[in-house]
C-alpha cells in the first residue's frame, strides 16, 4: 500500500482548457519530454476523460485516458513533482480504473519507459502485467528509449 495520505483529502473533477496553464507546469516540471498544450486540448476536444485531482483548488495531479470499445488506455498519468511519494498516484490510478469499469472497460493498456522505476512499480502493484514492448518508442535525452506495454484486466 502507498503511504498514508495526510489531510487533506484531494478531490477529483473534469479538467477543462482554463486549468491548462497549471497543468503544463506540472507537465513541464514532472517530464523530461512532456506534452504540449496542443496534445492536452486535442484529449479535451476529442472527448478523452481528462481529470484532475486538486487539493485547496489546486492541481495536485492529473490523468488523461481513452474508454472505447471495451479498451481503457492510459495516456497521462502525473503527480506534481512536490507531491510525488505521497499516495496521490495510486489514488489517482484508483479513481481513473473505477471509471474505466462504469465506462464498460474490461482491460486497460498504458506505456511506460523502462526507466521510470517508480510509475512501473505503481503500475505493477495496481495490478499491470507486461504484455509487450515497444521498440525505440519514445525520445529520450539521448537518443530513444522502448516503451513497455502493461495490461490489466477490469474484471
Ligand atoms: C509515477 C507517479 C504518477 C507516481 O505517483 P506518486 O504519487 O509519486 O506515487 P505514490 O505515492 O502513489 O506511490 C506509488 C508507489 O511508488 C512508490 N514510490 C513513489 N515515489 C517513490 C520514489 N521516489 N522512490 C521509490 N518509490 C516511490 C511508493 O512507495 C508506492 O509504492 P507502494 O505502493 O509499494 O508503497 C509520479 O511519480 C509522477 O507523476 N511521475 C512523473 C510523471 C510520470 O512518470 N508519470 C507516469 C508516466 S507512465
């Protein structure tokens, strides 16, 4: 289990283009290849859940994931880096598989660098088995890194 969750409690809502400037700092802060603006706004027109976790009206986290035809896939998933190690991941993991499941998912899919040591062992420990791998997937500082495809059933 995470560790313990202080007060206080976060609480979850829709993202909309107005929370934007906030979060592409978050992006900016947390990845070395983050998303841009365009690929956030193109998830919010194209319907995608997009959500926000917020403590005190503020972002604290998000998360960006496509339910269609009983495929859940992961595409964001981003704590604010002073927040990080606090539980928030794994709540914020939680609430995005329930809504998955309400959305008649019955698997989920994300992407993940070999690198990222922690996202693979929050992923791991939600359940994720490793079904495959993507070659030379992303850009990395240095050259390009593969990403590893995690499953989970929703079952
Ligand atoms: C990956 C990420 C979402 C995890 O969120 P988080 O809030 O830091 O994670 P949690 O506090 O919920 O912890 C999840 C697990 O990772 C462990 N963990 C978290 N940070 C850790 C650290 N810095 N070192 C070692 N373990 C760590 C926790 O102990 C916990 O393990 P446990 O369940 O066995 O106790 C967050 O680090 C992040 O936003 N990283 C940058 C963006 C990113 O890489 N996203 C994932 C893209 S695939």
């Amino acid at each position: 289990m995470s560790a313990v969750l202080e007060t206080p409690v976060p609480v979850f809502r829709p993202m909309t283009d107005a929370d934007l400037d906030q979060i592409i700092q978050i992006e900016n802060s947390a990845y070395t290849h983050p998303w841009t603006e365009m690929i956030f706004l193109d998830c919010l027109r194209v319907g995608y859940s997009c959500w926000i976790m917020e403590v005190d009206e503020t972002i604290i986290a998000y998360g960006v994931m496509s339910v269609v035809a009983g495929e859940c896939h992961l595409l964001n998933l981003c704590v604010k880096p002073d927040q990080q190690n606090s539980g928030y991941g794994s709540l914020l993991l939680e609430h995005l598989l329930i809504l998955a499941r309400e959305h008649k998912a019955n698997i989920a899919f994300l992407e993940v660098r070999p690198s990222n040591h922690v996202a693979l062992h929050l992923y791991q420990q939600a359940g994720f088995d490793e079904v495959g791998m993507r070659r030379n997937y992303y850009p990395a500082v240095i050259g390009r890194e593969d990403a590893i495809i995690l499953a989970r059933h929703l079952a």
